[in-house]
C-alpha cells in the first residue's frame, strides 16, 4: 500500500514538473519570442529577458535570435562600366527589429541568408555596372601622391605620377548599395547595418591577359629608365673624354711652352758661345759636323752628295780646317 501510494506521488511529481515546463519558459538576453497556436502567431513578441508563461500543448514557443548577425557573400563575377569583368565578395551585418514580421515572412535565419544573398548581390551587380574599376578600388576623392624626387621636369609636366580622378569612390559605392538594399530587407522585418565590399579581384578567364598588361607596362617603364640611364651614362663618358682631351691639350701646350723656353735658352746659350770670338761659330760648325757623321754614314750606307755641300766642307775645303786649326792652335797663326 505504501508502494503504491509513494509511485503515486512519484508520477504526480512528475506530472506537475512536466505541466510547469510546458507552461513556463524562459527569454533569453540574447533572443526574442514568437508565440504561435496551431501555427498562427499570438500576442505581441517578447523582446525582453524575463520568465514567461504560455498553454501548455497549444501554444508553441519559437526563438528568434536578437544579436547582430553576419552575412557573408560568395565571389561573383560582374562587369564594371569600363567592360571588365571582376568577381567582387561583400560581407554585411543585420539584426531582426520586428521580429513578428520577420517571422511571417521568412521564418528562420536560413531564409533570410537566401533572400539577403538574392538582395545584396542584384544590388552590387547594379552599382558595379554603373561605375568605373576605379570608382570601386579607391576611397580618397582627392588624395595627392607622392612623387618620386628622381623625376625631371619634362616627366612632371607630363603628368607621370598622378592618379587618375574620381568622382565618388568606394565608400560611396557601398553606401549606395546600403540605401538601395536597407530600404527592400526593412520589409523582412530586417535592419541592415553596414556592408562592405570584402575583395575585389578580376575575373578567373581575363586575369592572366591583366597581368600580361601589367608587367609590359612596368617593363616599359623600366626600359625608359633604362634608356634614361644609359643616356646619362652615355653623356657623363662624352664629359670625360672632353675633360680628358681638356687635360691633354693643356698639357701639351704647356709641354711645348716648356720646351719652347728650353730651346730659347738653349740658343741664347749657343749664340753666347759663339760671339766668344770670330773663330768659336767655325769651331763648333767642325765640331757639329764630325758628331753628325756616325748618325748619317754606316757600312751599307751610299750617298751622292755635291762637292760644295755643308756636308762636305771640311773635306773638300781644306780651308775650313785651317780655320778651325787657328782656333785649336792661336800660336801657329803666323800674323801672331
């Protein structure tokens, strides 16, 4: 009997424990409540934290998450205004404000990633189509680069360095697509908080073709610096030579000045020797000529001279060596 009555209590026990579970739950920080009876919603949603209650078996409770939830857009290929074709990822943030209207239209958070990716993707493949690459890769409206010191003036005022213009930019561009797609989520019971392009990259199939272009341009501008280069190379060895040369004719006129002074000494020094006496200009006439004869005459050497030559005037002359003999002997001149 007691066994009985204490299984009794065991079942009653869990009878009420089960009856409290199904009236009684429990709203998170972190969630918001939609009540529904046989599928319908009832009541207003319970947005904030607290114990509530509902008909057990009838009403049922269904969670919808209040926090600040992520989107993530897979790559997609578009082409710009310009006719190039880029694949562009978004990422984007989102809550539930009405979480009753959210409900009826979508229902759980699978559905509202599907109909974001439907939303935000017609919206940037519109915005893309609009604008320029340009336009969607740079933010600074009017940003001043800065330019390369090595740059001369003809380059400069050929604009090298500059940055093309735009007009809008990419905050702006993704600010268009916020206003666009906030307007066609809100009808979701949706709040779109911010979206932001995430990468930007060219298509898989003209990629290479790009990159193609990229490296003629840089190699085009490394030959003109190359060319630039050898230029001045070019100029700076023509500066040497002509210094060179410079050096070299400078030196040599001051050779020549030089040797010029010495041959000038040299035949004030002759003509002061000879104006010695009347015999020294025949005395040294013999001795010149003697010395000349090793360098002119040799075993194999045949000359036909004139009798009356300078060559020959101590030979043909006896005359000349009775001059030159006053001059070596003064004591056998008879007048003496």
């Amino acid at each position: 009997m007691r066994a009985r009555s204490a299984n009794l209590w065991i079942g009653s026990g869990i009878v009420i424990v089960v009856l409290l579970y199904s009236v009684f739950y429990a709203v998170s920080e972190v969630e918001q409540v939609v009540i529904t009876q046989f599928g319908k919603p009832v009541g207003e949603p319970i947005t904030t934290a607290d114990l509530q209650y509902k008909i057990p078996f009838i009403q049922k409770v269904n969670a919808i998450d209040k926090r600040i939830l992520e989107w993530e857009g897979t790559p997609s290929d578009m082409p710009t205004k310009d006719k190039l074709y880029i694949s562009v990822s978004l990422y984007a943030r989102w809550k539930i404000t009405q979480p009753l209207q959210y409900f009826l239209r979508l229902g759980d958070e699978r559905s509202a990633q599907s109909r974001l990716d439907d939303i935000l993707g017609s919206e940037t493949r519109n915005a893309v189509a609009k604008h320029e690459l340009i336009e969607l890769i740079r933010t600074t409206k009017d940003r001043t680069p800065l330019l390369d010191g090595l740059l001369t003036d003809a380059e400069k005022a050929l604009k090298m360095g500059t940055l093309v213009p735009i007009h809008k930019g990419r905050k702006l561009v993704e600010l268009e697509i916020f206003q666009a797609a906030a307007e066609k989520v809100r009808v979701f019971g949706i709040e779109l908080l911010d979206i932001r392009f995430k990468r930007i990259n060219y298509n898989e199939s003209v990629r290479p073709k790009i990159y193609e272009r990229m490296i003629s341009e840089r190699r085009q501008i490394a030959e003109r610096f190359l060319s630039e280069g050898l230029g001045e190379a070019a100029r700076i060895r023509g500066n040497r030579e002509r210094e060179l040369s410079r050096i070299q004719s400078e030196a040599y006129r001051q050779v020549e000045e030089i040797r010029g002074e010495a041959d000038a000494r040299a035949a004030a020094i002759y003509a002061s020797a000879y104006n010695q006496s009347k015999a020294s200009a025949p005395f040294y006439a013999f001795i010149r000529t003697m010395q000349s004869y090793p360098a002119i005459f040799n075993q194999n050497t045949t000359l036909v001279l004139a009798g009356d030559g300078e060559l020959m005037q101590f030979i043909q002359r006896p005359q000349a060596f009775s001059a030159v003999g006053d001059v070596a002997n003064p004591k056998a001149n008879p007048n003496e």
